[in-house]
C-alpha cells in the first residue's frame, strides 16, 4: 500500500496535481493521470480487494495494481480547484506542472472559464450556466466550448446524438467530462480539506504514440449484487435495448487516430447504446481502420489475445465480472515497413511484455472496471456462484466471431 500523510492539505506543492486523462473513452468514474506511466481512480473496496487477490492468469489481462494514494480537494488564491495527491515518492520535493501539458491547460481554461467569486462550489454551478446558453447542448459539449487552442498533432473528431460530426482539438472529450463531473461533485458534498483514496493502476496506453483504445462493456448482466431494485431495472432495460442481450458485449466509447487528417474519431456509450448486430460489426470495423485503409494485421495479435483470455475466464470459477469493461487498444501509428533482408514477422524474437507473440503487430486487451466484480472467498459476499462467468464468456466468444468475419472479408 502506498501512502504518505506528511504533505499539508493546504499545500499543492508538496504533492501531485491530478490531470485528466485525455485517453479516458468510456466509463463514469473519473480517471486522472497520475504521471506518465500511472492512472489513478476512486477507490471502491470491492475493486481493491479484486486486485489485491487478482488470480496469477488473469494478471496480464489487467492493468498492473500499484496501491492507493490520498487525494484531497485543493483550492487556490484564485478560487481554482485542483485534485492533489500525497506524492508516491519518499522525496518531498515541490512538484511542479509542466506548462506543455495538453491536459494541465485544458483544465486550467476550464476553470477559468467558471470565474472566481469565493464560492467553495463554482464548478458546480458552471455547466447550468454554460447550458443555460444552448439548451440542446450536452453536459461534455459545453464543458469543451472553452478549449483553449493547443499546438498538438492530435485532433479529435466528436459525433452529436444525432450523428453530425463537430471538430474538437487535442483530447477525447468523455475524460474531461468525467474529470469536471467528479469535482462537482466532490466540491458540493464533500469539505474542501476531505482526504478521499484512490486506485493507483498502470497506465496502460502510456507506450503509444497515438493510442486507439475500444472499451467494451462485457456480459449479458450489467448489475451488482448489490444493486437497488431501482437500478437493477433500469441496467437490465440498457442491456435488453442494446447488443449486451444478444451478443453479451456493448460499445461504451472509442477513439481511433485518423492518419490521413491526424485527429482521432470519437464515439461515446449513447452511440454504442444504440447499435444493431450488424451496427455492432460495422463499429469494430471502424475502429481497426485508420481513415484510409483497414488496420489487417491488427486483427491476428488481437483475436490471439482474445482467445487466450477466454481460456483464462474459463478456468475461473465463482467469478462475475459485471459491469467491467474489457479495452482493446493499439497504436495509430503504424510501424515503419519492413527493411530489407529483416526476419519475416512470424520468424522475428519473442515479444516484449505485453505484446503479441511471433513478431506481431502489439496489441493490448485489459479488463477494467471490478467494482461489482465477485467470487467465492471475497468479503462480506451474500451470493455466491459455481463456474465460470456464462455472460462474460458468450460476450468473448461473440467478439471473436465478429472479428474472424471482418478477417475473412465477410
């Protein structure tokens, strides 16, 4: 466990100011980065303990566990929020933000945007004001309007609800919008001097240039154990009106860097939500192509690491992981060619840690997400069950399926 206590509450410069992560496609929780190879998230004990007992073959589907830190709510003499860590490093050195950090100067035009009055919850208030100017506008549209302009190669092509397609520079927008929501809520319900914990987890897009990352929310139940009436209703009708009832696997967001106009595509959950079968099929398509032609090799390395996690989830017994999502993830940017006289890719050294075997094109594929993970020998369980996970399997076995289409052309 990783913890320090020393550094005062009213003092940023003794710990680490929490960035959105701009990666962030999918989920509700907010994810911040932590520093260039840690993402850190709120913690959820039932999450933690998934971690700290994580079976040894499930391990390299994961990302890697690296404990908990503190995180308080950090205000300025200019009213500006900020979210700071108690450093992982014994060394009590001030951190300093990097100027060139794309995230660091979204955030900072965003609060800035809300104004200072003295008020503990500004950013609370900010979005009904923002929205108040475009009411059709969402939540995540608005908190962009802002966006500062920011000399990145990256750009980010967004879809409305209705399909149109608005420019949006450097950033995927779901991260931020998660980032903006969570302060809100920590700024109205909780003192400013709260110490909250958090996961500290690898960052398992940090080795790409341009990280391309699917998020898919798996299994044919979505609901806790744990879940209200209320709740498990309103999951069970999500899976009922979307692919998870019929394929045990849904789209909850994705980006793909687009190399002929350099800016990644992004679609959210809602787009996700209301896809068909065939919908379904014509998203993955989309995600594996680059704007100018379909990403071939990508789908060898990414169908062998798919079937080497269904035998992993076959042989867990007692475990359900619903609500988590699994990642695929890759990079956009393609490697150079092949020089001459170099070994063929199924004849080049055993890949590094991570990548696909043979000399593959490296891919990721990693479950996320275990709040409502459970298992036999977990704490304080009133319900338990005997063999594999049934929804997440059919999910996997359908995913694959779909992808052996898409590489035999069908």
């Amino acid at each position: 466990m990783v913890v320090q206590n020393s550094a005062d509450a009213g003092d940023m410069r003794a710990g680490v100011q929490l960035e959105p992560f701009l990666h962030q496609v999918g989920g509700h929780m907010s994810v911040m980065k932590y520093d260039e190879h840690t993402v850190c998230k709120p913690l959820v004990s039932r999450e933690q303990r998934f971690y700290e007992s994580l079976p040894l073959a499930m391990k390299r589907f994961t990302p890697q566990y690296k404990g908990t830190v503190t995180v308080h709510l950090w205000k300025d003499s200019t009213g500006h929020l900020s979210l700071v860590a108690n450093p992982v490093k014994e060394s009590q050195e001030p951190f300093k933000v990097s100027t060139e950090s794309a995230a660091v100067a979204i955030w900072q035009t965003l609060q800035q945007t809300t104004g200072s009055n003295g008020s503990d919850c500004t950013l609370a208030q900010w979005p009904h004001a923002q929205l108040a100017r475009s009411p059709k506008e969402s939540p995540a549209k608005a908190l962009l309007r802002s966006e500062p302009h920011l000399n990145t190669p990256a750009f980010s092509l967004v879809e409305d609800t209705n399909g149109n397609q608005v420019e949006r520079k450097s950033f995927n927008p779901w991260g931020l919008h998660c980032h903006q929501a969570h302060l809100t809520r920590l700024c109205s319900e909780y003192p400013e001097n709260k110490r909250h914990r958090f996961l500290l987890l690898e960052n398992v897009v940090s080795q790409y240039m341009h990280p391309c990352v699917l998020d898919l929310k798996m299994g044919t139940r979505q609901h806790g154990d744990d879940a209200s009436e209320e709740k498990k209703a309103r999951h069970m009708r999500k899976c009922a009106q979307s692919t998870s009832a019929c394929l045990g696997v849904r789209i909850c967001g994705m980006q793909v860097y687009q190399t002929d106009k350099k800016y990644f595509l992004c679609k959210d959950k809602y787009y996700g939500r209301k896809l068909s079968v065939e919908g379904f099929r014509q998203a993955l398509y989309q995600f594996l192509h680059n704007g100018s032609h379909l990403r071939r090799e990508l789908l060898e390395p990414i169908l062998h690491q798919l079937r080497a996690l269904l035998s992993v989830i076959r042989s867990q017994s007692s475990y359900r992981f619903y609500s988590s999502s699994l990642l695929v993830i890759y990079d956009g940017q393609e490697p150079p060619e092949r020089a001459p006289g170099s070994p063929h890719p199924h004849e080049a050294p055993q890949a590094a840690h991570g990548s696909s075997p043979g000399g593959l094109t490296k891919v990721d594929i990693r479950m996320i997400d275990f709040a409502h993970t459970t298992y036999k020998g977990s704490w304080n369980e009133h319900t338990t069950y005997d063999g594999p996970d049934p929804g997440y399997i059919f999910g996997l076995e359908n995913l694959i399926r779909i992808l052996q289409d898409i590489q035999e052309g069908e």
